[in-house]
C-alpha cells in the first residue's frame, strides 16, 4: 500500500507540485510519526482486514462536509498536535474509492441488462457530485492545508490540459449492404424518402450514405486540433474488431470491402488514431480481448494501445487485467451509459488500481466525460437540445476549471442530418466551445 499511498498523495496535489513538496504529508496513526511530517492524515477504518472489500466499508449517506467537500471516509475536522496539523478526514481512502472502481467490485450485484454497473446506483450520483470531480476538490482542499503549515504550492492552471474527440465504429453506414438497402426500401414504402435514401446510398457510393458521417466529423475535430495547438487535442475512432453471435455485436464489420478501405483512407488523412472497440462478446468473456487486438493490430497495421468497450461493458477487475495483458495502455470506457460526468470521481487521467489485489497498475484510465446517447436516451438522462447543451458547457467549463482532460464520445450515427435528432448541431455548438478554450 505504500506506493498506492505515495501515488495518491501526488495525484491529489498535482502534477505542479513538487514530490518534495508531497513528502511533507503522511499518512499514518502512529502518533510516534507524527512530527516526521508537516501533515498527516489520519486513516479510517477502510483499509483494515475484516472491512476492506466488504459491503461494511461502503460510506453512508448523507456525507460529512468538511472545507465544504463531502468526505466519504473519516471525520470532518483537524486539530494541531505539536507542530503537525492531523487531518481526520481520509482524503486517501476517499480518493481510493473512486479512482480505483472499488464500489462497483464490492457491489457486483447491482448491474443493468447489459450487466453494467448504473450510473444512478453509484456513490457519486446518490450522493449528488457526479457531475463534480470531488477528487479534484480533494486535491484544492490539501494544497490549502499546505499552504496553512507554510508551505509554497502553486495551483493547477486554469485550462483545458488535453481534449479527446472519440467516435466507436459500430457501423459504418446503413444502407451499403443488401440487407440494410432491402430494409430501407421496405421502410420506404411507408416513408419513401428513406427509400430515396437507401437507393441513393446503395446505388450511388459511400458518401451518400447518411450514416457516413466521418468526414464532417473529422474536419471538425481537426479544427479543434488548429485551433488549440500544441498536441491539445486529439481524435481516435474505436474499431470493432471480433465479436460474437449477440446482436449487440451485429453488424460484423466487413474490412476486406472498399467502403472499409476508404474509411481506412480517410482515417490515415486527417490523422485519426485507431483504437480497439473491445466487442460486448468480450465484455461477457475478457480472455477475448487479446484475439480482438491482434486482428485490429492486422487490420491497421500498427500496434493498438487504446480501447474503449463496446456499450461501455467495462464490468469488473477481470476486464481491465485482461486489457493489460494483451498490451493496452490507455482505456477510454470510464464514464455511465445512464449519466453523464466523472464515474471516477477525476477529470484527470489516472493509474487503474486494481481493488481485489490493491496494486497499481501500467493501465491509464481516461474518464469519459461525455457520451451523446447519455444526454438524449429516454433511459438515460434524457435531456433535451438546450438542456444537453448547457449541461455540457458546464462540465466543459468544470474540466477546464480543473486543468483537466475532456474525453468527448459521439457517434457518427448520432449525427446524421435529420431533425429527429439534436446531435449534430449540438457537437457544432462543443466544437465552437472547444475552439475557445
């Protein structure tokens, strides 16, 4: 536990602030240790054997409030022994809690259809800061601290650190194979402009298709590239490269066709990284991940290292050992199909902990910030166009607010140009956002 300790402690200041400036803090109940540090914080009963991991270290609700922060673990006060300020409020195993998933091992019986653990059951939806990175506020609560014991530590800067524009291929359009032209033209007789479409499309090429939304996305997120400069920015597609026989794995995608390698073409043109799309196949059976990476590291051509799950079907610690051992580095999952916000309690990139064996991994977690179907789902937050954006200008501002990382997840079926849908001008509306930031 102590590099967890160590690593936490550094996450919680920051990135501008020193390990010197970290080694002042202790995290201890020995009261022998106490003048060792500047700070210590005392801990709870979390970690101890007989609690960690069952559901008697779950916190309770309501929350403490201490600094006006909610504390899951501890008690909201400090007090001064000798020269050392003793904080009893466990900023440690509060932020363990939920930058390591741990809720979501300890309560594997809560999980929807898809067998995902809901955004609306989680700590930080009951108890009211799912749309806040409470770690964050952690962290602002103990530079204070610091800054109260007479030490100089400088706050993060007020800008958005890096933006992620992420698409997951799920299909790539909707009437360029016999079955979804048939489809359309049966639909077309009830509503013949999609008839129109489906002949257009299968007829016609690719780039009729209305589901062949890829090159208006990618210009814009290439304007955002422009606009913010030094590498702020950056554009992945998440490629489905295995799956099952479960229809949420259907369609298989087909890369020997041309349409495929004309997508491929224009992904090598506007410079988009290409991730693993992790099947829901796999989500079920993780020893999948391995075979699915090896054939998208064949498809493209170049080594896979990011992934995000299909329908987000991150479910348990299995999964993300599995992503590790077939060599993925960075995983873009973390975030609620159900709600929008920070499931790990962080709007910063984060070392995976792994809560069963309580060791850090080579795994960095992206938090997703924002999915489209999330804002607009009725099962999900169901928000309408100005209600979607102002929520996402809100949390845009609240990364920024946190020099933190905005991982954005839009599907280029989500932006066909159709007024049943607000998704396309509302990702023109992100974009211009973006651009300012």
């Amino acid at each position: 536990m102590t590099v967890i300790i160590q690593y936490i402690i550094r996450f919680l200041l920051g990135h501008q602030v020193s390990a010197d400036i970290a080694s002042h803090i202790g995290y201890t109940d020995n009261e022998k240790e106490f003048h060792l540090y500047k700070i210590v914080i005392l801990p709870s009963s979390f970690f101890e054997k007989g609690i960690y991991g069952t559901e008697q270290s779950l916190p309770q609700l309501p929350l403490p409030i201490w600094e006006e922060v909610p504390i899951l673990f501890g008690q909201p006060n400090s007090e001064k022994i000798g020269e050392t300020l003793i904080l009893h409020a466990d900023l440690i195993a509060s932020t363990y809690f939920l930058i390591s998933r741990y809720e979501e091992m300890v309560r594997r019986s809560s999980r929807d259809i898809h067998g995902r653990f809901p955004g609306k059951e989680s700590l930080p939806y009951r108890a009211g800061f799912i749309d806040s990175p409470i770690v964050e506020e952690y962290g602002r609560v103990l530079r204070m601290q610091l800054c109260n014991v007479g030490c100089e530590v400088p706050e993060p800067p007020k800008v958005i650190r890096k933006v992620y524009l992420t698409h997951d291929l799920d299909q790539l359009a909707h009437y360029r194979t016999i079955r979804g032209f048939m489809g359309g033209l049966l639909r077309g007789l009830r509503w013949p402009i999609e008839g129109n479409r489906a002949i257009k499309s299968f007829w016609g090429g690719l780039k009729y298709d209305p589901w062949y939304t890829f090159p208006w996305l990618f210009n814009l997120d290439n304007s955002v590239n422009k606009a913010l400069t030094e590498n702020r920015c950056e554009s992945i597609i998440f490629i489905r490269a295995g799956g099952g026989l479960k229809k949420e794995d259907q369609p298989i995608l087909l890369f020997h066709t041309p349409d495929f390698q004309t997508f491929k073409k224009l992904c090598r043109k506007k410079n988009i990284v290409m991730g693993l799309h992790a099947s829901y196949e796999a989500g079920i059976n993780p020893k999948r991940i391995l075979d699915e990476k090896k054939n998208l590291d064949r498809i493209s051509r170049k080594k896979t290292y990011y992934n995000r799950h299909h329908y987000l079907l991150s479910r348990e610690p299995e999964d993300m050992e599995a992503l590790i051992t077939a060599g993925i580095t960075d995983d873009f999952t973390m975030g609620y199909a159900d709600v929008a916000g920070f499931r790990l309690g962080t709007c910063r990139p984060v070392k995976w902990i792994n809560p069963q064996t309580r060791i850090i991994t080579s795994l960095t977690l992206h938090p997703l910030t924002i999915m489209d179907k999330s804002l607009s789902d009725k099962r999900y937050m169901y928000l309408n166009a100005h209600e979607a954006n102002e929520y996402c200008v809100q949390l845009i501002n609240v990364v920024e607010s946190w020099n933190g990382e905005l991982v954005m997840l839009w599907h280029n079926t989500s932006v066909e140009d159709t007024p049943k849908s607000y998704h396309r001008k509302l990702y023109e509306d992100i974009v211009k956002c973006l651009k300012t930031k």
